[in-house]
C-alpha cells in the first residue's frame, strides 16, 4: 500500500515520528545489550604465551594455525670450550630439518630429520585446555605430545641378529603453561622417555624428568627464553648431566629467529633430555639457531 503523504498536514507527519523514534531507539538498545550478553558469556582465551611452538629444545603450549606448515631449520654447532683451534665450536656442526602443520586449532603434527645419530622424528601434539577468563575460568593451559623417534645409524655388530624396533624410541610429555602477564610465562614439563633397547641388562627403558621453562618478554619482538629438565635420579643414565638452555626469540615479519645456548648436543627428546652430558658451568655450551618460516596451506573456513 502506497502512503500518500500530501493527505496528511505536517504536524501529524511530524508527531507520527516523534513517536516512532524511542520504539527505534528500545529496539537498538536491546539488540546491543544482546551482543553485549554474548560476548560476557563468551570465554576471553589467553593467546601469545610463548612466541612460537618451541621453548628451546622442547615444545611449548603454542600451536601452528590450522591449515598453516610451519618449516623449520635449527643448527647447533659445537662446545665453545674447545677453544682457537675449533673456531669455538664453529667447526662442528649439526642441524634438524622439520616441518610441523596445524590440523586445527587444537591439533598439530610434524616431523623431523637430524644429522646427529642420523635420527628422524615424528610428533602430534593436541591442546586440551586453554587459559581464559570471563564466563569460564581456566588458569593454565594444558597441551600433550607424543613423539616417536628412529635413530637410523647402522648397527655396531651386524653380525648378530638386530630388529628395527631396537632403534625405536619413544616420548611423551604433558605441557602445563600460564602467561602471568604481558611479560611473563611460565611452563611444566613432565616428560618419560622409552627405550626399546638399552646397552646394559641393568639400565632402565623409561626415564622419567621433570622439565621446567619461562618467557620473559623483553620488547615488542624479542623475549627471554629458559629452559632446564632435571633427570630422576633413579631414572636416569650413569654420566649423563641436565639438559640447561638459555636464549631468545627475535620476530622479524615472517618469521621467528630463535638464538640460544645450551649444553645439550642432540634436538630430539631422546637426546637432549636422556643423554645429555655436557656440563653447562664447565663451559661445554654449544651455540646455536632456529630459523622458522609458516606457510598458509589452507585457509581457514571461519
């Protein structure tokens, strides 16, 4: 129906909307109040509490983007007490080759190659609960990995009968992480570790450590990083020593280039937390670096 509006004088055209306008302005009203309703009964998840899904050596909470390969290079050269004539342990060098992907937002998975013990790795890591507040409350966020590791070297005494499952290795760790603040995070790492074979009939096939790391954030792009995993005496290796690492993360776009010093020779959880056996305050610390790069595979549908 088509309102003539010359019908009508101007002052009923006016007082009609006078009238009209608060029952536009409830309606505004409500439907804000409503969006405001929702967004309170929302959780405000904690994000950035560590700058990228590696602490040093270990893991850390955070995870890749769905859909996003995260390619990444690590070095680590050799110990910097050996003095001139090793260059400072420049001389000798070993790197890791990895490729982690996010299948979502909770579930990633990667593998790996090392050059040291010719290892390859593999590793899903799901994120089980997340720092948040408001509505609902959760004060750490909670992540677990299981890894499995195949030290590809040849056996020492081929002339006996070997199985590839003695070069099996296994890992699982639970990662218990809360960001404090804009500048601090601070993470648990309960970790065992299984061997299929060990050298002597008397050594232990699990291992069981306790890790412990931090964050502290120095700027808009560079953090301090530390990390320490502390052996069970009773499960551990004779001669081995705590892995230690000391370093930090620098953003630069596209990438997190991590710098670090640590005592410990091999990247895997095999190596680094079970037989690690350079002592830090001697001075048998290796230099080293990671570079990362992420790549979109897949965007996302959300």
């Amino acid at each position: 129906m088509n309102l003539n509006l010359n019908r009508y004088p101007l002052g009923v055209i006016l007082l009609f909307t006078l009238f009209s306008l608060p029952a536009f302005s409830q309606d505004d009203l409500m439907k804000m109040l409503e969006e405001e309703t929702e967004k309170d009964n929302k959780p405000d998840y904690t994000t950035a509490t560590f700058k990228t899904t590696r602490l040093i050596n270990g893991h850390s909470v955070e995870n890749v983007a769905s859909g996003v390969l995260d390619f990444r290079i690590s070095h680590r050269f050799g110990y910097v007490n050996g003095g001139a004539y090793e260059l400072w342990g420049l001389d000798e060098a070993s790197m890791r080759l990895g490729f982690d992907y996010g299948l979502s937002k909770r579930w990633m998975i990667g593998i790996g190659r090392s050059t040291y013990q010719k290892q390859y790795d593999g590793f899903t890591k799901y994120k089980i609960l997340r720092q948040s507040s408001c509505i609902r409350k959760m004060p750490i966020t909670l992540s677990a990995i299981g890894s499995i590791i195949y030290k590809s070297l040849k056996f020492e005494d081929p002339s006996r009968e070997n199985y590839l499952t003695s070069n099996l290795y296994y890992s699982g760790q639970l990662l218990v992480a809360r960001k404090f603040n804009e500048s601090l995070s601070l993470q648990l790492m309960p970790t065992i570790v299984h061997y299929n074979l060990v050298e002597e009939a008397d050594f232990p096939n699990d291992l069981f450590s306790v890790g412990i790391g931090g964050r502290m954030k120095l700027s808009k792009r560079v953090s301090l990083n530390l990390e320490y995993y502390y052996q069970l005496p009773d499960y551990k290796f004779e001669g081995t020593t705590n892995s230690l690492s000391v370093g930090f993360d620098i953003e630069t776009g596209g990438h997190v280039f991590q710098v670090y010093c640590t005592n410990s020779t091999g990247m895997t959880e095999r190596t680094y937390i079970t037989e690690t056996t350079g002592n830090f305050f001697d001075g048998e610390i290796r230099l080293g670096f990671t570079i990362s790069r992420v790549f979109t595979i897949k965007k996302p549908t959300d």
